[in-house]
C-alpha cells in the first residue's frame, strides 16, 4: 500500500521509499525515513495532498511524493 | 563575540526569540548574490554590541534549496571568523528530528549553544527531556526557554560565553540510530492526551471541516480589515487633512493667487472654488492624500490580517486546502502567498515569487498575480468609486478577476514549458501569534510600502499635471481613442487614467472619479485598469525577477488579455 491510499486516523510505518535521490533527501532531513511511525491526518480528496503526522509534527505531501511512499498498517 | 547566529528547522519560534533579544533596530535584506531574503539586529550586553543574525531555517546543512545555500555560506563564514557563535533553536517537541540539524552543526568547526524552545509545551505533550544528560552527551549547554514569555532567556544569555565548539563524529550511515540512541537516554514519554487543541489542528486541515474554518476565517479577515480601514480613515486620517492640512493648503493656494503653473503642481486645480483632495490632483494635497488617506489604512489593516494568519500557523493550512485549485493553474498550495502578499501591494507579491521551485511556477505566478492581482491601493479606490453600488459594482469586478484568472492560468500550465512540482511542507502547529514580532514585521511591511509608494505617487501627479498641461495626453488620447472607446466602451478621457496606471494604479482610478461614467463603464475601467499592466514599481521588480525575455511574454498576455477581456465584458454589459 502507498502512503496516499492510507485512511485517516490510521497509523502505518513506511516500508520503503522509491521517488529517486532528491526526494529520499528531503524527506530525510525531516526524519521521514524507511522504518519511521506516520498517522494519516487527512484522507485523499480529488488529488490534494496528503498530510500526516510523525511524531509530534504535520507534513503535507503532493499525491505523487505520497504515492512512492510504501508503507504497512499498524492496525 | 561579536556576532550571532540563530539557526534551526523552520517553525521552531526563530523570529520569536529574535525579536525578543533584538532592540528596533532590525532590517530585512537580501544575502549577497541570491534572492534569500534574512534579518538582522543588534543586541547589546555589558557595554558590548552584538550582531544577530535570524538564518532562513533549515531542515539540513545539504544545500538543496536556495535557503539552505545561504544558510550554509553563513555558516562557512562564521567558522572563518573569530568571535561568532551559533545558537541552534529546537523545537523541544520534536527532539528527534531537529538533532538531525544540531548534530550536523555540531561537527562543524564552530561553537554552539543550544536553546530548547516552546519548554512549557513538552509537558502538555508528554515528554520530559533531561537537559542536564543531553549537555553531557552533546558537549555544548542546553538551555530550556519559551520564547514568548521570555522565560530562560535571561539564563541563555549569561551561558552565551559557555558555548563550546566541539567536534562531534558519527557515521553518516548511522545518524538515525544515533539519534535514536541519544533521544531514548534523554527523553521520557508519558501517554500523550488529544487536547482540544490537538482537534482543532486537525479540523482545520481535514477537507470539510477545513473548508468550512476556511470560509469563516476570511469572511471574518474580511470585516477586520474593513473595520480597521475604515476605522483609521474615518477618525484619524481624514479628519487630520481636513482640519489640519486643509487650512494650511488653502493658504498656499491663496498665496499663489489660486492658479498658475505652481499652483497647479503644488495644489492642483480648485474644485468648485476649494481644495479637493481626492481630485484637485496636486502634488501636496491627492499626491499625499491619496497613499496616506485612502490608501495606508487599508495596507495596514491588510498586513496587520495577514501577519496573523502567518504567525497562528493558520497560513500553512490554509494553502494545504487550496492546493487542489491552485493545481488548475499549474501552482501548488505554497505558491499561494504571492497572490496574498500581492492583494496588500503588488511589489512585495513578485518579490516573493522568488522562492518557488521551478521556471514554469514563477513565470505563472508572477503573471497571474499581476493581472489579477488588484493591489490594497487600488481595492480601496475602486471600492470608494463604486461601493455606493454594493455587490452590482464590485461583484461583476471580483467574479470576472477571479474567472479570468483561472482560464489564463489554465492556459499557462499548458502552454508554459517547465515542471510544477508538489507541495511538501511541514504544517507548523497552531499558536497564540507572538505580539512583539509581529509588530516588527508589520512595521517592516508598512515602512517598505510607504518607501515604494509615496515617491511614485508623487512622481505620477508631477508627470500627469505635465503631460496635461503641455496636452500631451490629449495626443496619445487622440490615438487611443478608437480601443477606448469603441472596444472598451469609455470616454476618451479615460486615457489619461490609463496612462497613469503605469505608475500608480490606486491614481488612476482616483482620475475616473470626475469622469462621471456609468456603472458599466465604471466595472470596464476598473477591470483593465487592474489588469493591463503593473504599475511601474511592480513592472521594475518582474523585469530583474523574470528576466526582459520572460518579462515581455508575460506583458504580452496582460495586454492581450486585458483588452480582450474589457472588450467582452463592454459587450455582455451593454447588452443588458
């Protein structure tokens, strides 16, 4: 499952990450790594981004960063 | 020491303590050779004076993005220079992943002191941090503080001479694990309640619910604005030039025997035997009048809004919501702000196109914003000339703008080679806005506006009364006149003003005032006025942030468009 297919309120863990170099970059600086703990905040409406929170922060992604995001359900 | 670094991820309350430690004397400016925008200030301790200097705020030391370059060569600097230290900012509530920065900074050859902000959100959270052992592990002081109360920043500041340079090592490949390491030896979690805060936050991202918060903020945003605007104009502005400028202009007027060419620039013409501000068309009466009177209450008001909105971290979910619309035009949420910066003045708006991403997102931005965009000066005008209307006047205005904005956007994205790339962003959380820094930004806005204003305002009145008087416009008028008036539908006389929206657009429309159009003709002037061309200040900032080429593409479509929408809607309008 991608991260832009999660429910919200549902917890998940990110199993692996395969949007190339510069994005694996960036959301390494924000600690979004393979391994990390993310709640789905919103649900995906039409396209719109994807906001999820990792710890005690928010992020919000496009629906093609969210998509390369593979993650498993902690439910 | 004689300089201060303040680094850290973004939203960690920066500015906050900035401004907490900086006096008045703070200015915004440009790094040298980039379009990083970052602030500066004094700060004097013991007799000795301190440069603070508020870094752009930085997930990473990788430079990636423009930010983070600036952020890096500042850096770079510091380690060169003797006495400079660096003060990372965390969010407390977010050890983990704002070590990331700190333990980069760490291994760099400078010394640093670390502050943990927002310290009194940690217990509402759940989370206890051992200061004491976190000192140990890092080898730098550790200090708690809250920013907005000011609380511990007397402690950092007494510490600041205990700031170490240390020279941390750790495998790159290994960072995540070691800072987990270090967080598990630190900090204690306890169970974490859903506050009623917690709900509120994510209400006002969550579609519905967002969407419907949405709606009532700017509505409301909406009546603060006018009532502030109107407000200071009412019984503060107005009645000081009525009472006190008016006697002392009447006097010049009379002792320049009420006409000649002096009279004419200074005063302007006498309107029905008195001064009249908002027509006379002098130098010292509209041409202060109008960006003083009419025009600063609302760009004051507007900011004051605005500022808010940024600093409650309300403006980031704002631009999560509308990032599905914004995609019809080829923009993300973030690209955003340069329409709303643009609403208060157009030149602050393209200034801020800057850090989007991509060619083809700022080329879209800047264009849309400056066709559409109708800057606080020129709202206000149009306002007072058609207000008495209510929604039959403005509503046709504002309906066609936005209408006509989203087809050229949609145009754009298509046609516009380039890339536009996703939102990404962190959403800060939602807090009480800190009144000290917003002041100081505000301040800031407002003095920039009154700099780029007042002088072009001047400089248009001088130009226009010498082009009437040597009856040059009638000239150009004579030319104009078959566009003015067969495709637009307007008097010959509305050259003058159009020729005045080259240089202020809020001018301009103060000339249709004595033209007497019908409300027709008054809705087609106010909609080619805002979007044939940016006025002269905004024009001059496009130019050096698009480049000529791009710049004339985009001048193209303003005119294209603005002629072509104007002539359609004299067509539907007449019509009815």
């Amino acid at each position: 499952m991608n991260l832009y297919n999660t429910k919200q309120g549902h917890s998940y863990k990110i199993s692996d990450i395969n949007g190339g170099k510069g994005v694996e970059n960036k959301l390494e600086s924000m600690g979004i790594i393979i391994g990390t703990e993310v709640k789905r905040v919103n649900s995906s409406f039409s396209g719109g981004p994807a906001v999820i929170e990792v710890g005690n922060s928010k992020f919000a992604l496009g629906k093609g960063m969210a998509s390369k995001i593979k993650v498993k359900d902690l439910q | 020491m004689n300089k201060i670094l303040l680094m850290g991820n973004p939203n960690v309350g920066k500015s906050t303590i900035f401004s907490r430690i900086t006096g008045v004397n703070i200015t915004a400016s440009n790094y040298p050779g980039t379009t990083v925008e970052f602030t500066e200030g004094f700060y004097t301790h013991k007799k000795e004076k301190r440069k603070i200097i508020d870094v752009p705020g930085v997930y990473t030391l990788k430079p990636n993005d423009p930010a983070g370059k600036v952020a890096q060569r500042m850096l770079e600097e510091a380690e060169q220079e003797e006495d400079t230290i660096v003060v990372n900012i965390i969010d407390s509530t977010n050890l983990e992943r704002n070590l990331n920065l700190t333990l980069q900074l760490l291994e760099r050859n400078v010394p640093v002191i670390i502050l943990l902000n927002f310290w009194d959100e940690t217990h509402h959270v759940g989370i206890s941090i051992d200061t004491n052992q976190l000192e140990k592990i890092l080898g730098v002081p550790v200090i708690p503080v809250v920013g907005v109360s000011g609380e511990g920043i007397k402690h950092f500041i007494d510490r600041l001479g205990e700031a170490e340079n240390v020279d941390m090592e750790y495998a790159e490949n290994e960072k995540w694990n070691y800072i987990g390491d270090i967080v598990s030896q630190v900090q204690e979690l306890s169970h974490k309640k859903h506050s009623l805060r917690d709900r509120i936050e994510d209400l006002t991202i969550q579609n519905w619910s967002g969407l419907l918060i949405a709606f009532v903020v700017i509505l409301v945003s909406f009546v603060i604005i006018r009532y502030i605007g109107e407000g200071l104009i009412g019984y503060i502005f107005d009645p000081f030039f009525q009472s006190l400028w008016k006697p002392i202009m009447t006097t010049l007027s009379s002792a320049l025997n009420g006409s000649g060419i002096i009279h004419t620039v200074l005063v302007g013409e006498l309107i029905e035997g008195s001064i009249n501000f908002e027509q006379s068309f002098g130098l010292l009466t509209t041409g202060l009048y109008v960006p003083i009177t009419a025009v600063l209450p609302y760009v004051f008001a507007f900011y004051f809004v605005l500022s808010i909105w940024e600093d409650s971290g309300y403006l980031a979910r704002l631009s999560i919501l509308l990032d599905r619309i914004m995609h019809v035009v080829g923009l993300h949420g973030m690209s955003f702000m340069p329409f709303l910066l643009g609403l208060g003045c157009n030149v602050p708006g393209a200034l801020s196109t800057r850090v989007l991403e991509t060619r083809k997102e700022r080329f879209i931005s800047a264009t849309l914003m400056g066709i559409f965009t109708p800057c606080m000066a020129q709202i206000a005008m149009v306002i007072g000339l058609v207000g008495k209307y209510g929604i039959r006047g403005i509503g046709p205005i504002a309906l066609t703008l936005v209408l006509m904005g989203i087809v050229v956007g949609y145009l754009m994205k298509k046609f516009v080679h380039g890339e536009s790339p996703e939102i990404f962003t962190e959403i800060p959380r939602l807090r009480i806005p800190d009144l000290k820094s917003l002041l100081k930004k505000l301040f800031m806005r407002i003095k920039y506006f009154l700099q780029e204003a007042i002088p072009f305002v001047l400089l248009g009145v001088a130009i226009v009364n010498v082009l009437y008087s040597l009856k040059i416009i009638n000239f150009i008028g004579q030319f104009a006149e078959p566009v003015v008036t067969h495709l637009l539908g307007l008097p010959s006389e509305t050259v003058g003003a159009l020729i005045m929206g080259f240089l202020r657009k809020d001018l301009a429309v103060g000339m249709l005032a004595p033209l007497g159009l019908s409300l027709n003709q008054l809705i087609v002037a106010s909609v080619v006025l805002t979007m044939y061309f940016p006025c002269v200040a905004t024009f001059s900032v496009l130019v050096r942030e698009l480049g000529v080429k791009d710049m004339v593409k985009s001048a193209a479509i303003m005119v294209i468009s603005a002629l072509s929408v104007g002539g359609v809607l004299n067509l539907i309008l007449s019509s009815f």
